[in-house]
C-alpha cells in the first residue's frame, strides 16, 4: 500500500499547486500604459527570481493591453461628456439647384421694370453656425462626472487586473520551483533504489537472498524511473504554463531560482486585515465609484424633466441670400442670434422610465458592495488560516522528513547486517521519498497561502 501511495502523491503534490486561485485585487496606481520589458526574453535561460517572473509578465500581458485600452476608451467618453457643454462652432456649405421661374418685377413711374424676385437657379450658401448650452438642468455635467468616475473605475480594474495576473505568475512559478523540486527528489529517490539494487545483487551473487528479492527491487527500480519521468513532464508543463504567462517563446529554458522556504509570520490581528483590505482592494475601489457613478446619473435622469436654455447664432455669407429682399444673384452676408428654451410638458413617461431605472442601478450597485465587503471578510479569514495551516504542515513534515530518514538509515543497516529484508529497504525509502514529497508540498502551500493572502489584502 505505501508503493501505492507514493505513485499518487507525485499526483497530489504537483496538482494542488496548479489550482485556481478566487479572483481579488490589488489597489494599483491608475496606470494604464503597459511597457516592454527591459531585457531581452532570451535571457530567460539565466537565473529568474519571482519577481523577474512578474514583471515580465506584466509586460508582456495581452490581457493587461486590452484593460489598459478599455481605460483609454473611458477616459475619452468622459472627454466626450465634457465636449458636449462647450459651445460647437460649424462650418456649413450647400449647392442646391432649383428649376426656373419666371422673374417678378414691378413697373416703376419711369417705365423701368424693377426686378423683385429673379430667376437664380443656381443658389450657393456658406454659414458658420455656433451652439452653446447655456442651461440644462444640470443634466450634462452629471453625465460628466459620471463618465469621469467610470473611467477611474476603469483604472482600478486595471489595478485589479495587474493583481490577479501577478498572483497567477506567481502561483505559476512556485509550481515550477515545486516540480523541480519533486523531479530532484524523485531523482535522489531512483539513486537510493539504483545502490540498494546493486547491493542486493552483491547478495545474490554471494548466495544470502533469494531471486526473488532481487526481482521485487528491480520492480521498484522500474516504477521510480517511471516516476521521474512523470516528474520531468509535469515539470515541462509547468514551465510552459510560466513561460506562456510571460510571453516567453515556446520551448524557452526557466531556471527558477527562488527558494521554498516558510514565509514571514504575521502578527496583525484579523480584525486589522480586514480593514486594510477593506481600504486596499482595487475592486471594491471600484465598485464605490460605480456606485457614485450610478448615482450621479438618476442625478441626469431627473434633469431630464427640467427646461433646457441654449444660445444659437451664426454668419450667413450666400448667392443669393434668402434673408435679403430683394433677391439678388450676388454673394451677401447677414447674421443671426437666438436664445431658445425647451421646457419638455409631456414625453409619454421616457424621464420617469429613465429616473426608475436609473434608481434600480444604484440599487443594483449598492447591493453589489454590501456582497462584496461581506465576502471580502470571509475571504481574509479562510486565507489566513490556510497559511497558519500551511505553516503547521511545514513543522509536521520536517519532522516526517527527519524520522524517515532516520528509519531509512537504519533499516539500510539492519539490512547489511542481515537482519532485514529487502522489502523492508523499499519500504523505507517509500517512506522517504513520500516524507520529502510531502515536505515540498508543505512549502509550496505555504508560498501560495501567503501570495492568497496578500492578494486578499490588496498588497
């Protein structure tokens, strides 16, 4: 049964570390350009810490461009709002060509024939018109500020966006250090197996064990290379994966470099975490300013229901010039200006539709941030004892490690001086080799613990 065990825990160990995390963030400046990376991807085959492994990531994340260039798409929304309370100055020009008529004139004393109104097929017109919003209910500049709060809501999913890209590296690399890792002890394992095999042979040889004994070492030699190259192949998926997350070329060497050990104890009270996550998280930034956002728009829905005052002017510059009598087949000038008011009386109930819905959506909003913060409390205290519960399991498996090896040396003893069987030799080195599988998973876990956490806090 232990030789069972130690083909699932390869299994076991490799898989847990390959999860998916939950989706949080991280409060990040609203930056949204994403830059190449300083050194060249080539130099991937070199040594590569975590935090290389991130910033490489980030910058080379499509995932990354396309927030930044929603940001972008905000950020001019909002630039268009704020166009539309400024006064817009147009140039206009038309050619109509009309069918003729019989000129009009009238007979002066003198027996002149004063023409009134001419036949001009041919008639030209250029303005220059200016319209200006003088008053509307305050229903632009609500829109206005509402598209600037969607676009700082927009910088912080970016934020968020860079936190859970910088947790999946980050869960991608340990994963990496943690196949490596388990392929170095599974190696070391075969090596063990490899020198109990020749002594057993040395045995045989010498007429003290049976053929049996040797056959049965020869299996376990057999399963522990399979083994190791289970290890090696889990090993190249998980560089593929951090590779592929850094925008690495297929088939780029990684050499992780970065240590398992146990993180930094914390000693901040739980209540504490879960006020600076409260404070820190990008998303929940984000959600407050939605809020704000919608809320700022039931502001415009009911200026809707409020008169409209607007300025209106222009220069006129036309051959001929239908404000100027009488008609003449000459270029003429002329001028206007108005102040108009619109003061909507009756509009079928669209502003009361528009008000209640936009009234649903704060509701909407405000329920969204109440799930959010009760979540966001639930979620510190289950990362926070999966990392106490990691930290555990690293002491339990260090001392699983130490009384393994212990066993191991031992029985190897016992079975030189002939007091113990061969599969009393397979069977500690099993218990080894599953002791240390299980020490390294304890240290990944608690690596990735740690990340969770920081991620949840917003750090």
């Amino acid at each position: 049964m232990k030789r069972i065990a130690f083909g699932a825990a390869v299994w076991l160990m490799i898989g847990a570390s390959t999860q998916a995390q939950q989706s949080t963030a991280i409060a990040q400046p609203p930056a949204i350009t994403v830059q190449a990376p300083a050194t060249s991807l080539q130099s991937l085959a070199s040594d590569l810490t975590l935090d290389d492994a991130i910033a490489r990531g980030l910058a080379a994340s499509h995932r990354l461009a396309e927030a930044a260039a929603r940001g972008d798409a905000a950020s001019a929304v909002a630039d268009q709002r704020h166009a539309a309370i400024l006064p817009q100055l147009a140039a206009q020009a038309g050619y109509t060509r009309t069918n003729h008529v019989e000129a009009f004139g009238l007979l002066l004393p003198n027996n002149q024939l004063k023409i009134i109104y001419p036949d001009i097929p041919d008639n030209y017109r250029t303005r220059l018109d200016l319209q200006w919003p003088i008053y509307t209910g305050g229903r632009l500049d609500a829109l206005e500020r509402a598209a600037r709060m969607e676009a700082a809501a927009s910088a912080d999913d970016l934020a968020a966006a860079r936190a859970d890209l910088r947790l999946e590296i980050t869960r991608a690399y340990w994963a990496l250090v943690t196949a490596a890792a388990s392929l170095r002890v599974v190696d070391e394992s075969v090596q063990r197996v490899d020198a109990h095999l020749r002594d057993v042979r040395n045995q045989l040889d010498a007429g003290l064990i049976p053929p049996n004994e040797v056959l049965s070492v020869e299996a376990q030699e057999s399963r522990q290379r399979m083994l190791s190259i289970q290890a090696r192949s889990i090993r190249d998926v998980a560089e593929a994966e951090l590779g592929k997350l850094m925008g690495a070329p297929p088939g780029t060497a990684i050499h992780p470099v970065s240590t398992l050990d146990a993180p930094p104890p914390l000693t901040a009270a739980v209540g504490a975490l879960i006020e600076a996550a409260t404070r820190d998280r990008s998303e929940r930034a984000a959600l407050v300013r939605r809020v704000d956002a919608a809320g700022v728009r039931r502001e415009a829905a009911i200026a809707g229901a409020k008169p409209t005052i607007a300025f209106g002017g222009g220069l006129d510059y036309a051959r001929p010039n239908p404000r100027i009598f009488p008609r003449d087949a000459t270029w003429r000038d002329s001028w206007d200006a108005s102040i108009n008011a619109s003061w909507p009386l009756f509009d079928g109930g669209r502003t009361r539709a528009e008000v209640a819905e936009a009234r649903a959506t704060v509701r909407a909003a405000e329920e969204r941030l109440a799930d959010f913060d009760a979540t966001l409390a639930v979620e510190v205290r289950q990362r926070l004892s999966e990392l106490e519960w990691s930290r555990a399991a690293i002491e339990a498996a260090s001392d699983a490690v130490r009384a393994a090896a212990e066993a191991a040396r031992v029985v190897a003893n016992r079975f030189t001086a002939g007091v113990a069987t061969s599969t009393d030799v397979l069977d500690a080195h099993v218990a080894l080799l599953q002791a240390e599988l299980d020490h390294t998973q304890a240290m990944a876990n608690a690596r990735l613990a740690d990340a969770r956490l920081a991620r949840a806090l917003g750090k």
